[in-house]
C-alpha cells in the first residue's frame, strides 16, 4: 500500500519500492495506493497529481475523507468546542483552535484515522506492507526512524482478523536533492508547489510552515478561499495561526479593508486575554484530572473577574458570574472528578 500526499517524498518512496518489489517477484496486482484528502485546505492541484502517479504506478487508487470534514472545518470545530467549554467552566482558559507540533490531531484525526479505518475494513486479515515517504533529515523526531517497524495502529497483534501491518521508510536516508532527482531521472511529475519555490508540500497552509512556504501557498489562487477562511478563524478566535506568526501578515494583500481591521481587533483582544489569564492562580490551570482543588474565595473572585471580561468579549452566556457561583462550579467538578477517578 503506496501512501501518497502528492508531495516529493511520498512519490518517490513509492516508485523506489515499487522497483524493489519487482525485483524480489512481488505479484504487481498485490498492490495499491490510499491518498487522504485534506479538503479545502488541500492545493487545488493535489488530488489530480495524485491520481497522476497511481497510474504511472499502475495501482488503484483509494481516497479517503474525515466523514466530519476538512481539516479547516476541524479547526472551526474545534473553536466552537472551546467556547460552549468555557462558557461551561469545564475549561479554565479559552483554548486555540489550531493544531500545533505538540498536538498535530490534524494528522492523526484527517489522516491516520480515515486511512486505519479503509484498511482495517478492505484488508481485514492480510499482511499490509505500507510504504510512507519520510526521511530523517526532514526533523529530529525523523531523524530516529527505522527503515521499517510494526505497526500496530490498525492492525493490532492479537486482533480477530488475523491483520498485520508493517510501515516501509525506503527512502528514509534520502536527501531532498537526491528526491528531485530521482524525480527527474525517473520523469515522475513534481507538484506545482516545488516549481513555486516551496520546500515541502503539505496543506496548503500548514501550522509548522515556514514563511517561504506559507507565502508560496499564498501566490496561488486556487488557495484563496483557504488563506482567508483561516484568516476569518483567526480573527474569531484571537489566536494566531502559529505560536509567532499571524497568517493575515503572509498575504495582506488578499483581504479586504474589513477582514485587515478584524484582525488588527484581533491582536489587540489576544494581548487583553493573555493578560486577564495572568492574573489566574496558575496551579488551577487545565491539565489532566482538573480541577485539582477548589479554589479560594479571593481566588474564585478572580477568576470570576477573569471570566467576565472574557465572556462578554466573546458574547457568551456568564452562568457563574459571582465567586460564589465558581466556588460551588469548582466544587461540582472536583467532587464528580473524584467520584470517577
């Protein structure tokens, strides 16, 4: 199974493998390509280059989807999540939307669960071989990587159905200059994005990106609708697209006079919520098992405090507006959170 995001190195792992497994008698019709398609944030180019190199493969081609949406609307779900659990109080501090290298659920949720999901039901009780372009020079968490390990995501080792799965690196000690070319000796197509001068393809504007290759994305049309939907979310929630960076700043230029002054409000609401959040009692701060305590009278009244410059700033419902009210709410979930613990 030929992993394949329509990026460098998932092409070139696959027609390497595919080569290899020529030569060791690997019977052709065995095999087969799974793409996950990302959504709007995908490039508009992606899914057709995909389709393009499962069939200079000579494999058929899965594509499989998150069933509640892109990643884009995952994010916005996930705001939505965070404001019914703050106006809650079953959350301390208003929590991003977005995924980040510490919390990378955009891949594990928009990716690996779709793809497990297709292989535990089409190939219950074989023996998957999946081949996966990464190589260790992309990161330090790559750089430890085995050429080959099993995996047991989706097929677990004493499962009913007999699955067994191993994840293949054959490229793994690759450079990027020896993927393009590879690229080019073999005639396999590069994504437009490379032509554009970007480093590495993933969503179009990915959380890890760097500047070069977010404003790449953003010199392409097709990713228009995307930059600004994100810049929207941005501009709702009051929190950046990454840690150090405001993805308004890439391409002021796509938005209008209106979308340009959200996210200036933007900035500003996100410096005033840090600041009120200060000023909270940092050992009752979310993690897991919370709350650890009730707190104190003076410090339900801060938090209190806290909460309804916040709550109003967001237009949201103030169900515990007196220290008192916090008290009794802390005391509700820790007592609950006691009882199941």
């Amino acid at each position: 199974m030929f992993s394949l995001s329509g990026g460098k190195d998932s092409a070139a792992a696959a027609f390497a493998a595919s080569l290899w497994l020529d030569g060791v008698g690997h019977p052709h019709e065995l095999r087969s390509a799974i793409h996950a398609d990302l959504g709007m944030i995908e490039w508009k180019s992606t899914p057709r280059l995909v389709e393009m190199t499962a069939e200079k493969l000579a494999v058929p081609l899965s594509v499989v989807r998150r069933k509640a949406g892109g990643l884009i609307s995952r994010w916005e779900q996930r705001w939505k999540s965070s404001l019914a659990r703050y106006e809650d109080l079953t959350t301390y501090q208003l929590v991003s939307p977005w995924s980040s290298a510490k919390l990378r659920y955009c891949t594990s949720e928009t990716k690996v669960a779709p793809i497990g999901a297709h292989l535990r039901r089409e190939l219950a009780g074989e023996t998957i071989l999946s081949v996966v372009g990464i190589r260790r020079e992309e990161s330090r968490a790559r750089s430890s990587e085995p050429i080959s390990k099993a995996d047991t995501r989706f097929a677990a080792e004493a499962n009913r159905a007999g699955t067994k799965m191993i994840t293949w690196h054959p490229v793994i000690d690759w450079t990027a200059s020896q993927v393009f070319a590879y690229h080019e000796a073999a005639g396999i197509e590069l994504h437009e994005a490379y032509n554009m001068g970007a480093t590495r393809l993933s969503c179009s504007f990915c959380v890890l990106a760097g500047m070069n290759n977010l404003a790449v994305s953003a010199a392409s049309p097709g990713n228009h609708d995307s930059y600004r939907r994100i810049v929207a979310l941005e501009c709702q929630s009051a929190f950046s697209f990454q840690p150090d960076r405001w993805l308004a700043d890439v391409a002021p230029g796509l938005l209008s006079h209106q979308s340009s002054g959200s996210s200036m409000r933007a900035r500003d609401m996100a410096t005033r919520r840090r600041a009120l959040e200060a000023r909270l009692p940092a050992d009752l701060r979310f993690r897991l098992g919370w709350p650890p305590r009730v707190p104190s009278l003076a410090e339900a009244n801060t938090i209190a405090e806290v909460r309804a410059e916040l709550l109003e700033t967001y237009k949201l419902k103030n169900r515990w507006g007196t220290a008192a009210d916090v008290r009794e709410r802390f005391a509700e979930l820790h007592s609950t959170r006691k009882a199941t613990a």
